[in-house]
C-alpha cells in the first residue's frame, strides 16, 4: 500500500513544479505537510475516539482522507508525454526564487568579505 504512494510521489511533485524551485519546493511541502499532519493525526484520532465514544472513530479519518485523495487525483492535469516545466509559473515560485538568489547573493558577500 505504502508503495502506491512512493512509487507515484516524486515523479508526480517533479512534474508540477518548474525546474528552478523543484528541490527546494518539493522538500519543504513534503516535510511540513508530513509533519503537520502526521503530528496532529494521532491527537485528531483521539479526539474522535473520545467524542464519539467509539473506538472505530479514527477509520473516518481514513475516510475523508482518501475521499480528499480521489478528489484532487481527478482533477489533476495529465503530464504524461508532456516535457517539465522550466520556468516559474506562479508568485509563490517567484518568491522562492528570489529568496534562494538573496541567500546566495548573502553567501557570496560574506566571502568578498572574509
């Protein structure tokens, strides 16, 4: 089951993302998105078991999540046979990229400096 996920994850996030913002973008969303919600999931599964009285509760939250998986699986764009993106296609990517050329641009400045 675990490798249904994987197997598709990387390949899936490389294609959504331009080529100059992938690996910093990527990391960062995977990280905090499996932070937030695997550090949360237990107390949510637990608040639901207390609330309903019932210790199947936390099966609903399997539930929702794979109706939320199927829904944004549907509504994905098909990229297949298509090449990757190369250019930042939004604000966000824009930022990133302009703080990742700040940083280096702070690194370089303190080697001129030294």
């Amino acid at each position: 089951m675990v490798g249904c996920f994987i197997g598709v994850a990387a390949t899936l996030m490389a294609q959504m993302l331009p080529a100059n913002v992938r690996c910093t973008t990527v990391s960062f969303s995977y990280n905090v998105g499996f932070g937030v919600l695997g550090g949360l999931t237990p107390l949510a599964a637990l608040a639901f078991m207390r609330l309903e009285g019932n210790a199947l509760a936390p099966a609903f939250l399997l539930v929702v999540a794979a109706f939320v998986s199927i829904l944004v699986i549907l509504f994905m764009p098909e990229t297949s046979g298509a090449a990757l993106p190369t250019t930042s296609a939004s604000r966000l990517t824009d930022w990133i990229c302009s703080c990742e050329r700040h940083a280096r641009h702070s690194e370089m400045n303190k080697l001129i400096l030294i």
